[in-house]
C-alpha cells in the first residue's frame, strides 16, 4: 500500500483517517476504548479508506469531513467484522498480534464488535446520503450470512465454486463494494456511477480475498504472521484447494480439506501438494481477469487522478505480499 | 401489557410490528432466518415498540410506514442485544425458552445479534431523520459500555448506587428513551419535546429494570421462569442488595453478593434475608418515584389518548409481574 500512497497522495487523508479512528473512542467504559483503539491501531492497510476515499474524488461534493466520516466509518466495521470473526473462529493471532478476545476474554471482544458497528452507524448519520447507511447495513448483513455459509464440499467443482464465491462475496467483497459506493454516495455521483465503483469495489474485493488465500499457500510464515496452511488448519477450504483436487492432486489434498482438525503434517502435505499441481496459479489467475473486468468498470469516468489512484489501488491488490 | 393494549386501542399496531418483525428476515443463510425469527417470536412484551408508538402519536405528522419502520427497529435491537447478553452471560434459559447459543451455538448467537443490529439500521435508515440513527447508535453504545460495567461494590451506597444506576442507565434506561425519542422523531415533535420523551423514556426504563431486579427476590419461579435469586447466582448485584446490606442484614447477604459462584444454597438464604429487611419494598419506592417523575415529564403535552396511554404504559411498568 505504501506505493500507492506515495503515487497518488493519499498520504496525508490516510493519516487524517488513522487519527480519526483512534479519536473516536471515547467511551465511559475505560476497557471498551483500551481494546477498541488497541484494535485499530494494529496495523491493517487501511485500504478500505483509501478506496472511500479515492472513489469519493469522483464525486462533483467533495466534503472531506463527510467523507472521512464514511471512510473512518468502513474502517470500524471491518474491525468489527474482524473482532467477531476472530472470536467465531478462536483465532488467538492476527497479523502476529493477539487478538482482543485472547487478551480481553470473549465478552470483551463481543462488545467491542457491537460498540464499533454502532459508533460506524453513528458516523454515517452525519453523512449527506441515507443510501449509504443502507448500503453498510446490507454490508454487514452480508457478512453475517457469510460467516454462516462455509465452503462444505471439494467437488463437483462448479458447485464448490459457487460456494466459495458466495462465501467471499459476503466476508470480503460486500464491505469493499460498501466503500467504494459509500465514497461517491458522499460526493454525489450519478446512479450509473454509483453502479460501477459498487461493482469495481465488490470485483477487486473477490481478487483481495483470493490473493488472501493464495498467500497462505505460496507465502513464508514470516511475511503471513502464521504458518503456511493455516485456512486448512482451520477447516477452511479455499479456491487453490478446490483447483488442486480439481487438477488431479493427490488423495492427501481432499483429505486435508474434509478432515475435522488435520494434523499438522497433514496440513504441509497438503500445501506442498496444491503448490505442485499449480492450483495456486490457477486461483491467482482468477484474480486477475476480477481486476481486469473491474478496471473496465472505470472507463466510464474521465481521466483523472483518482481514477489512475483506483486502477493502481487495483493492481496492488495483485502485488501484494501481505 | 395486554391491560395496556385493551385500554388504549395498541393492539393491531402492535401485531403488525410482530408480523413486520419476523417478515424482516429474507436472508440468504436459513440458519440466520431460523434463528432469528425463534428469537423474535420468544413471547416478548414488546413494551419498547409500544412506547414508540404512543410517542410517535403526539407528534403533528403522523406515518404508519415510518413509524412502524422505527418501532420493529427497536424490538430488533432489543433483541440483539439479548441475543449478545446470553452470550455473555452463558444463560442457557431465558424466559422459560432456551437461548439462541444454547440451541445453535455462541457463533451463531453472534452472528444473529450482528445481523439484526443491521436489519435494525436499515430500517432506521428509511426513517425521516437522521438524529433517529444517531439516538440508536448512541444507545447501542451505552448498552456496550453497561455490559461492561458490573456493580463491584457493595458500599459505600452513593458509590454502589452510582455504580447501579449507570449500569442500569445503559442496560435498559437507553433503549427506552431511544424507543420514546425516536418515536417522536418520526413525526416531527419539537426539540423540547423530544428531550421531555427522552427523559420520559428513560426514567420509566430505571423503573423497568428495578422492577426487574425487585422480581428476581419475590417472584415465584413458575412466574419468573428461572428460580428466585437469580441474578446473585450469576454474580449480579441489584438493587435490593444494595439496600439490603445498608438496612443491617446479617451477612450472608454480602456473602452472596461478593462470592464467585455462590453455592444455591447461600442464594436462598440471600433471598429470605433480603426480603426479611423489606429492601426489595425501597426498592420499589424508587422504581415508584421515577414513574412518577417521569410522568410529571408529559405536563408539557396536552391531554390526548396518546398522553393518557404512556401514563398507562408508565405505571403498568410498576404493576407487572413478570
């Protein structure tokens, strides 16, 4: 994210985002503004903003104070979207940091989700639009549905595909497709407009989540914060697995998959066998043509800063390593 | 309620909120529409849609849509918020029904209560003003910081009481001036007007929850639907105890209160000596004098159906049973 930043001045708006966040949080409850800014502050790229942010540039308004306030605002839901992910999933590490439930107990966790999406619906009340306090509902209603929706079957592929895109469609791309809409809804595009950054958002957002699942197969464990494999671990199956059995790997990729906590030799089996058949680059290729089709949504706008900044934005959803 | 319902003619009003409630859920996951409309449907009073309604009545422009639109919003956020307190609670029974988390699982209790905040902000989005999603966003705020925020003490009293009444001010004093307040909001009232219903509001949902704390000690458990004392078990100290152990009661009272995890037999024992001070009768003396405050508030509104119906509504707080 750093380059696109450097590339397009977004540098100073991300900070002003960053310290908005972190001001937000003044609570009666010392432990809720302790756990909420600890969980703000842990480093996430901030790429939801900056997609407000420049999709709001398209706009004819811009008002930077109704648009930090949505941006801000997408960036508190997706904590909270994390909090309470990580709390469904007992996850005790997330980008190598422990996570609020691990350090705070469950119940903590619980209430800074809520506490969060409700201080977001706050923010998006002084927004100019009612759409887009619809939009984000549906955003994390999106999520919610997805969060109960696993990916349950390998095969037949079609099928396990649909499953999968539906899945990552409501966890990831709902609240990217959120912000991009919510940006220009603050600056007052057109209907037309408005359609085309919602599909841009929701298509670079499939390509974000598929990267995501690409690198826990092909990244270090340095870089990734957890080992390698780590969605396998959890009984997560992914689009590389679902390519891997589909491309003919060995029994021990279905395996893996299907089994309630595998071992974790199991697991690393797996991995070396989807990254041999190159379900991997089969996944990442999916991811592209997204990309693709979603910069082609941009072509009805002018050229403009903003629109290189959301090509480039969309380009580094590729090249990213992390 | 029902006594409410017969005398002010709030009946069809409120069986389209419970039609409107359960229609709400279309999701894609069947097991977020189950679980959320067996939540919904568990036989609740619906006393905060009521209040809603009533409010919404003294205002000059008056719209079903609107307004229904505000009132199963509320129930919706009610129930979220029960929904998460479970959770937090671990409480397998509540009103004789077992909870979402005890049936499917704390994820998804958590995702149900995730899920209807955003129905719930959705539909508060299609109201006419903006300020109705602020009070909302506010309450949900002051519900997370209460669940955060046990009474630890037990004296001294200021400071106990302090501790009670913000806990309680959160808990469930917040949702009812957001069901009043936004009542109003929907047909227009005037500011002073809006703060007389919000205080309204508030004040009869202190006398809610103390005559909620108030049953727990006298109410047989057929009633109650959990055995009395029930709240000392889980670790909650309430009003009566406070008092109790500020009348000179023998300490087992304080035992109960200050130990994790009293046996049943020290929550019985409790019990008896709480009512045997007569704590829970002064306890009930404040419940009565923030009715009487709080009806003292509707001076400013002239005499009408809608007026005479939330005085109803405020003393039918005092005379419920369960």
């Amino acid at each position: 994210m750093n380059q696109l930043v450097a590339a397009i001045d977004l540098a100073d708006d991300l900070q002003a985002i960053d310290r908005a966040v972190l001001e937000k949080f003044e609570s009666r409850s010392a432990l809720l503004n302790v756990a909420s800014r600890y969980l703000l502050s842990s480093g996430g790229k901030r790429v939801r903003a900056a997609l407000t942010l420049l999709c709001a540039r398209l706009g004819p308004h811009y008002e930077e104070r109704r648009v930090y306030n949505v941006a801000t605002a997408i960036e508190m839901i997706h904590a909270a979207s994390l909090v309470h992910d990580d709390l469904v999933d007992e996850a005790d590490v997330r980008r190598g940091r422990v996570t609020v439930h691990s350090k705070w107990g469950g119940n903590v966790a619980l209430m800074v989700g809520d506490y969060l999406f409700a201080l977001a619906a706050g923010q998006m009340a002084e927004a100019s639009d009612p759409r887009i306090i619809k939009s984000f509902a549906r955003g994390v209603e999106r999520i919610c549905e997805a969060e109960l929706s696993p990916v349950t079957d390998v095969e037949p592929l079609q099928m396990a595909l649909d499953q999968y895109y539906t899945k990552i469609g409501g966890k990831t791309a709902a609240l990217f497709e959120c912000a991009a809409e919510g940006g220009l809804l603050a600056t007052g595009g057109s209907e037309q407009q408005i359609e085309a950054l919602r599909q841009f958002g929701y298509e670079i957002g499939l390509a974000f989540q598929i990267v995501d699942d690409v690198l826990d197969f092909t990244a270090d464990e340095q870089t990734l914060g957890k080992p390698a494999g780590h969605d396998l671990k959890e009984g997560t199956i992914t689009l590389p697995v679902l390519y891997a059995i589909d491309q003919g790997a060995s029994e021990i990729v279905r395996e893996a998959a299907l089994t309630y906590q595998p071992s974790p030799e199991l697991v690393a089996a797996a991995v070396v066998e989807v990254r041999r058949v190159c379900a991997t680059k089969r996944a990442f290729a999916d991811a592209e043509k997204l990309v693709e089709k979603a910069i082609k949504r941009l072509d009805i706008f002018p050229d403009s800063p903003a629109r290189d900044g959301l090509i480039d934005l969309a380009e580094l959803v590729l090249r990213r390593k992390m």
